[in-house]
C-alpha cells in the first residue's frame, strides 16, 4: 500500500513554453543546495537595477566581479563602518569561531563523605 521510502522535498518553478507557464520540480538535498549557492555566488556581478534607467547599473568598483566578491567588499566596508555584525561574520569566516571553553571541577569523594561534609558545613 504504503511506500517506506523517504519523501524528498521538491523545489516547484515555473517554466514558459510556447507562451504557457508550467510546473518544473526538481529534488532539493543539500548537495544541489550547495550546488546551487556555489553557482548563484560565482556568477558576474550585474549590478543594481536602476528604475529610471529600466537598466542594471554596476558601480565600477565592483565591474569583472562575482557576485560573492561584492558581497564580501560591501561586508567588509560595514566592519569598517561599526558594524559589529558585518565585523563579527567577516572574522568568524576568515579567522574561524573563538574556541568556547569551558571551566570543570573534579572531586573524588564518595556520597557519604559528601553528605558528612554537607552536614559539616550545615553545623559551622
């Protein structure tokens, strides 16, 4: 009756043909998500559409860019600015996270000897 395979998630687009929208699905798992990232980074960077001019328009500064290159300058130029969100991902990516440690206590006692010293403690 029922099937035990897993259900894959499916990314649902829409296709023109011949004037006509139709469904597109395609599997989604994480390597096509990476996948997909790692086209959508390493793409020419096309600017910033321009409503006046119907056009996109590319400060020079960032022509023959990527678009992950424009992402990283405009981060990097906020960091500089104070902002310590933009500062905090530039450093955790380029540095790595700080290191979290953590602070351990070890007693060898037995629960009576514990419970002998708590009732020490409750008497002095």
């Amino acid at each position: 009756m029922g099937s035990n395979l897993p259900i894959q998630p499916k990314a649902t687009g829409i296709q023109w043909v011949n004037g006509v929208p139709e469904p597109v699905c395609k599997n989604i798992n994480p390597s096509s998500v990476k996948q997909l990232a790692t086209t959508a980074l390493s793409m020419p960077y096309e600017g910033e559409y321009n409503e006046e001019l119907g056009m996109f328009v590319i400060e020079p500064r960032f022509e023959g860019m990527t678009n992950a290159e424009v992402m990283w300058v405009r981060m990097a130029e906020k960091a500089a600015n104070g902002d310590l969100e933009s500062a905090k991902i530039l450093l955790d990516r380029v540095l790595g996270k700080p290191k979290q440690s953590v602070e351990t206590t070890s007693m060898t006692m037995s629960y009576q000897e514990f419970l002998e010293l708590m009732a020490q403690k409750g008497n002095g």
